[in-house]
C-alpha cells in the first residue's frame, strides 16, 4: 500500500494520483454527494474534535527569514538593555534613580524575551498532517449532517476556523496571522504570549524614551563628560538610536497589542476578518474570550509568560504520527444521513 502522503493530490497542478483532471474530479464529487445534505444544511465539523499534535512538545519553524527576524528582535531588546544600563543608569549619580529604573527596565525585558520565546516556541493550534483517510474520519463518530474539509496542502482534515498557513506548512486552528518577529503563526494556543510580547516590549520602549528624555535634559544642565562614562559624541548618538528604536517600536507594539485585544474581544481574527468570513460562526461575550485566550478567570497569571509551562515529554512519533489509511480525494467530505 502506498503511503498516504503520495496520495495527496498537487494543488498547483490540479491531478491526483492518477493524472486526473478537474472535470473527472468533478463528476465524481457530484456523483459521491447523492443522497447527502445541500450545502445550506451542512454544519461544520468543530474545532475541538481535531486537536494539536504537538500542543506539548517543542515547536519550532524553520524558516530563515523568520530565525532572523527573531534574532534582530533579540538583539535590538539587548541594545536597549546595554544603553539604559551603560550609558544612563550606572553613570548616575542618584543611587535610588539607578536602582528603580534598572529593577523596572529589566523586569520588562526580562518578561518581554520570556513572552517572545514562549510565543516562537509553543505550537499554535497546528492540525496533524495526512489525517484526512477514511478510517480517521469514521474514528470521529460524527453525526449524520456534519461536513468535513481537507486542505489539499497539506491533506489534514480542518477543523472549523482553521487555515493553512504556507511557512509553517500547517494548518493552525484559529490563525491570526503569521508573524516573522517571532517566527510562528499566531493562533489560538499562542495567542496569549504574542499580546503579552506586544505588551511588554510597548512598555520597555516607553520607559527607555522617557529616560532617554530626561538624560538628555541631565547632560545639558551638568558637563557632559561626567553624565556618561562614554566620549559625548558617541553619548548622543547612542542615546538618538535608542530614542529612535524605542519610539518606532512603541508606535509599532502598541498598534498589534490593540488590533490582537480587539481580535479576542470581538472573536474574530485578523484573517477572518481579510476574507470576510465573518459572522459565521457563533461568537463568544467579550470576557469569556478573553478568559478563554488567556488560560483561565483573571488573576495575575494572565501577564505572566511561564503560566502553562510542562516540562512533560512526548514520544516522537506520537507527534507526528499519520493515521493509517489512504488519503481521501474529495476536498469536501459530507456525512450521509443514512
């Protein structure tokens, strides 16, 4: 027996495995469907029957323009951290000014990394590869009525809400988007950590601006040899870096942390919203998503990036076992009402 992943059929060439074409397809669809519910009567297979494959295990894309954007990210958060400590806070003269900035500035570093890292690394909703054969979707035990789709990408069955995403090669439950700066889809297991980065790194950038602000004013009142243990020329050109990154990025994370607080509140995400498909499903009150995406009733828990963390293990080839079986040819399944 083949494997079924020879089974899927190319979805830039249109054949199957026999060289069939989208007219033979086609009339074997329509002949397949009799007897079957119109399409005004199907309902949708739900995303809780279908679950991650890998919601334990490690995740990673290996994506080089994504391994890159999270590499400059990283590097950018500790070139802020180098000038805040360096050239502002160490060289002052008020102990307690240097003490309670230096707690607050590397706290929110420190939470924002933690949040980038959980963010890249937590598997976002992705739907197991190859599942769409005939014997995994009778294990379902659905009911007479319901429909079921394959994505001809990557032959998986789709859950309500799910689409695939071309850089992870997956299809993500309830995916947002794809986001390079953390090198992961935004979905509905990692949506959490994406707001909690947005957050935190909106807020090291408005307090890196507002020291940078009143550094600035310190050095022209008093000499500038003695409020920097830098030259003044690369002083200032270290402190108009950092003032330029902090408010590019206070103006840029401050924009995703609402458009992702909106996403949740109005249970809608953002390509839902780019294909105009919303409204067809039934959407949760604005608190219950928000409990929902942040992994419980609100309690401090919902601003820290470590809550949920399992050091449990999974085997292998548990995370990435296809089920046996060929892959269906239909792109639409429906259960018959016989």
């Amino acid at each position: 027996m083949k494997s079924p992943v020879h089974r899927c059929r190319d979805p830039e060439h249109g054949r199957g495995e026999h060289g069939r074409g989208d007219h033979g397809r086609a009339e074997c669809r329509q002949e397949s469907r009799a007897g079957y519910l119109q399409a005004e009567q199907r309902i949708p297979i739900s995303k809780d029957i279908i679950t991650s494959s890998s919601a334990s295990a490690m995740w990673f894309i290996r994506d080089a323009c994504g391994i890159v954007c999270a590499v400059i990210t990283w590097m950018l958060v500790l070139y802020a951290e180098f000038v805040v400590v360096f050239v502002m806070l160490l060289p002052s003269k008020n102990l307690t000014y240097s003490l309670i900035n230096g707690v607050v500035f590397n706290s929110l570093a420190f939470l924002a990394l933690a949040s980038h890292f959980r963010a890249m690394c937590t598997d976002p909703g992705a739907v197991p590869k190859g599942n769409a054969t005939k014997e995994y979707i009778e294990s379902l035990q659905l009911k007479p009525g319901q429909v079921v789709y394959k994505c001809p990408k990557c032959c998986s069955i789709k859950p309500d809400r799910a689409h695939h995403c071309s850089v992870c090669k997956r299809c993500i439950r309830k995916m947002d988007h794809h986001c390079p700066w953390v090198n992961n889809c935004v979905g509905e297991n990692n949506q959490k950590y994406f707001v909690l980065f947005t957050m935190y790194i909106a807020l090291i950038s408005l307090h890196s601006l507002t020291m940078v602000v009143f550094h600035f004013l310190y050095c022209f009142e008093d000499d500038w040899t003695k409020c920097s243990s830098f030259s003044p020329p690369a002083t200032v050109i270290l402190l108009i870096l950092l003032c330029f990154e902090a408010l590019l990025f206070l103006i840029f994370t401050s924009v995703m942390f609402g458009t992702q607080v909106h996403s949740i509140c109005t249970d809608e995400t953002g390509i839902e919203r780019l294909k105009g498909e919303t409204g067809k499903w039934d959407k949760v009150p604005c608190w219950e998503a928000m409990q929902a995406a942040c992994g419980g009733p609100f309690s401090l828990s919902w601003c820290s990036p470590f809550s949920g963390l399992r050091c449990e293990r999974r085997p292998l080839e548990a995370l990435e076992e296809v089920p046996q079986g060929e892959i269906i040819e239909e792109d639409i399944i429906e259960i018959p009402l016989y």
